[in-house]
C-alpha cells in the first residue's frame, strides 16, 4: 500500500496497490513480517491543509506491507483490535482533522499527530466508536475474520448477510460519519457554535450535506 491507496475508512481506493512483495524479501525484517499478522491502523503521510481532508485514516488487514507514504502500527499485537478502530473513528473525524490543519504542512508526520490532544473518550463512547468504524471499515472479505471477532454472528443490517462492503450505500455511510464526527465533537467539549465553526472550514465537496448532519 501507498498513501494514494487507501482513503478515510477504506483500504480500497481510486488507486489500487502496484507492488507486490515476496515473502523472502522480508526474511531481515521479522517486526515487519511480525506486523503484518494483524489488522493495523494506517495513516496517509502525504498531506495538505488546502486538501479536502487532511487526516485519511484506513484499517489494512492482515498481509500487507507499505510505502514510505504512509505511517502505520508497528506492534499492533499489543492492543485489541477495538483500540485501533477507535484511533481511526478519531483520526477521520471533523475535530481532529481541524486541529491537524492547524500543524500540518505537506506531511502528517507521527511527531506531528502526537502532538494533538486527544479526548477522553469514555467507555460507552469506544464501544460505539469502534462499531460505527467496523461498520464503516469492512469493505471486503479481508476483514470477515475481524467482523467475526468484534461481532461473532451477529448481522443486524438493513439487508441480508453478510456481505462486503457491509454498508455499501453512501448516504447510510455518511450518517454513520455524521455520529462518529458528534461524539468525538463532545468528547472535545465543542459546543454547536464551535463545531459548526469547524465544519465551515472544510470544503465538503465529496459530500455537501455534511454540515447539516453534523
């Protein structure tokens, strides 16, 4: 993966992968070969505060390597998958993303994102945080392990199931986004006028509605 592969909440973007890399060719580099045995966070690096978005957050599922464009998890077995869905929910989110604006140049660097403050996210906020993100992630059969893990069976969509993407539609996606954006702007502390601040500053092409839901 580079980091014109992978947008907000997908690992399958406009431009698909290139390169495909033999296992041999990692055989010096066992945290490497370690990592890619577990579903991980990832962050475009390449950025811009005049683009659309600049926080593009993206799950990848097991088995994948990446360029230098993009900043991933390098020890995604030390916590539950649930935390990682969570960081991706915030990542994506109007607040961060503001706040990211505010730092970035051409790059997200890691030093840069961890340099943000980020909210206390009470325990019923990860829960939700973390659902809305499965929902939003699983976009292929890849991640039919992780939705097994987080959910067992269980398939309460609107159509049968399961099947990938598990929310195929755009508006249903975007007002999953809508709730994701609400509750990290509470988390923050951001009142209506505050937030409505911050969502006037985002161009919102690829969705014009978006301020209207937030």
């Amino acid at each position: 993966h580079e980091g014109k592969t992978i947008h907000q909440f997908s690992d399958r973007w406009s431009t698909p992968p290139r390169y495909a890399v033999p296992a041999g060719a990692l055989t010096d580099k066992p945290r490497t070969i370690e990592a890619t045995r577990y579903f991980r966070a990832a962050c475009r690096d390449i950025a811009s505060a005049t683009n659309e978005r600049t926080a593009i957050a993206a799950l990848l599922p097991p088995g994948v390597v990446c360029g230098h464009t993009i900043s991933v998890e390098r020890s995604p077995g030390q916590r539950p998958n649930a935390q990682a869905l969570v960081l991706i929910a915030l990542f994506n989110s109007f607040p961060f993303d503001w706040l990211l604006r505010l730092k970035a140049a051409s790059h997200v660097s890691l030093y840069i994102l961890a340099e943000l403050p980020v909210p206390h996210l009470p325990s019923d906020a990860q829960r939700l945080l973390a659902h809305l993100a499965l929902r939003l992630c699983c976009n292929h059969p890849g991640f039919a392990p992780l939705w097994r893990e987080q959910l067992g069976d269980n398939w309460r969509e609107a159509w049968r199931g399961p099947i990938w993407p598990v929310i195929p539609n755009e508006q249903v996606r975007w007002g999953l986004r809508g709730a994701i954006d609400a509750v990290i702007a509470q988390c923050y502390g951001l009142s209506r006028v505050h937030y409505e601040r911050i969502l006037a500053g985002f161009s919102h092409k690829s969705f014009p509605d978006a301020p209207a839901r937030g």
